[in-house]
C-alpha cells in the first residue's frame, strides 16, 4: 500500500511538471522602463530621470537575456552668464534570473555589463569646453515583476556599478513595464 502511495505521489508530481512546463512558451518581450539615475564621483553627486528601452528572451521561466538602450541622465542649466550641458546614455546587456514564489510575486536578480557614453560641456564667459568619456563595467541589480495579465508584468529594477579606476558608483532605479510578444 505504501508502495502504491508513493508511486501515486511521484505520478501526481511528473505530471504537475509536465503541465507547468507545456504552460510557458519561451519567447521574446518588450522592455519600457523609467526612474531616477545617480552618478557619485567622489563629492560630486549627479542625478536626473531616465529611461531604458529594448528586449529580452525568455529561455524558461526562469531565465532571461535582455538588451535595453537609455538615457540615463540629461542635466541642462544656464544662467545668464554660463551653461552646463551633461549626458549619460548606456547599452544594458544582462542576464536576468526570475524567482517565482507566486502567481502574483516574481522577484529576480540580473548582473550583466553596461557601455555608456558621458559627454559634457560648460560655456563661461568667453570660454567654451567640452570632454566626453566611454567605457564599459559590470552592473548587477535586484527587483521584481507582478504580473498584469497573461502579456504584461509591471517591474521595479534597481541596478548599481562601481568603477575600479574613478570609484565613481552609478545607481539606476526604473518602473515600468514588461509585455510578451
């Protein structure tokens, strides 16, 4: 008898696998996020809103790729006198990892690399200058999605990097929404 339980059990459990797996289709999904950027560089502290827009490909449940491109921070000022201009845009490739504890809760993590541009420029009286960096770095996150509906999942994602070379810490919080194609 206790044979035929676990046997029945272990039937029970394959067969919950089979069913959850032929529910998820791998496939790819739109990316469209928004939220506030920080750059730190020593006492220098820069921040704006930004956006990060692009795609994924989801290989199970579990596992994803994405590509996303966005405008990290924008800050124009001007005064009667001066101007600065400062532009921080960026290539996100990552590997994101889901853990579903629900239906309803999906928390995950991501760590992947992230090229960016920083261009600058101040104009003074009489004076004009202008400088612009590029370089890549590793960036990891944490978040969650809360699913929608059956093609759409909201998102709240919280990425961070740290340069060896400047110790200069960019830190990117965004909400918004993930929908399945």
């Amino acid at each position: 008898m206790k044979k035929m339980n676990l046997l029945s059990a272990l039937l029970l459990c394959v067969g919950c696998i089979t069913v959850s797996a032929q529910e998820f289709k791998p496939g790819y999904y739109g990316i469209a996020v928004a939220g506030p950027t920080t750059e730190t560089l020593g006492s220098v502290k820069l921040g704006g809103n930004g956006y990060q827009i692009g795609g994924g490909y989801e290989f199970n449940k579990n596992a994803a790729l994405e590509v996303t491109y966005g405008n990290a921070i924008k800050i124009q000022t001007a005064t009667s006198a001066s101007s600065v201009n400062y532009n921080l845009t960026s290539l996100f490739v990552n590997g994101v990892f889901r853990f579903p504890v629900s239906e309803s809760f999906v928390p995950l993590v991501s760590f992947g690399r992230v090229s960016g541009t920083e261009s600058i420029s101040v104009t003074g009286t009489g004076t004009a200058s202008s400088a612009s960096a590029t370089g890549a770095r590793t960036i990891y996150g944490a978040g969650f999605e809360i699913p929608l509906e059956a093609r759409t999942s909201f998102r709240l994602h919280t990425q961070s990097t740290t340069s060896r070379t400047n110790y200069a810490t960019i830190k990117t919080t965004t909400a918004g929404l993930i929908f399945k194609f």
